[in-house]
C-alpha cells in the first residue's frame, strides 16, 4: 500500500479494506502489470527464474543477539 504501520492502524478498516482490494483487483497498480508482462516474455523467451542464494552466517546466535537488541521491550 506504501503507507507506513501507524497510518494503516490508526485509519484503515476492515471495509476500506475490502474496498481497496477490490479496486486493486481490477485496476492492479503499474508495477503488478509490468512484472506479469515480464513473466510472460521470460516464459515465452525460456528463460528459467533463478532462486535467490541462501546464505547462513557461521554464527547464527551472535545474529539472533542483534536482532533481538532491536526490541528493546524484550528485556
């Protein structure tokens, strides 16, 4: 939607919601097209969508300690 959380929990409901969705279901924004027009030119050139690389850190806890410092509700 491009809106920041607070904007979306202080002013969107639930039937804005289904009012949004509706209209986006039959006018989806540029981008949507665009990247459906994309696939479609792959799929008919045969080109074959490469999965992102997963990468793992050696230290997966010293990674975990950083995310969690930034909740600092957490303790």
């Amino acid at each position: 939607m491009g809106k920041d959380y607070d904007y979306v929990r202080d002013e969107m409901d639930l039937p804005r919601l289904r009012a949004l969705s509706a209209y986006q279901q039959s006018n989806p924004p540029a981008h949507i097209g665009i990247q459906r027009l994309c696939r479609i030119l792959e799929a008919f050139a045969g080109i074959e969508e490469t999965s992102p690389a997963i990468t793992i850190s050696d230290d997966d806890e010293v990674d975990m300690l950083e995310v969690l410092e930034g909740f600092p509700q957490g303790g």
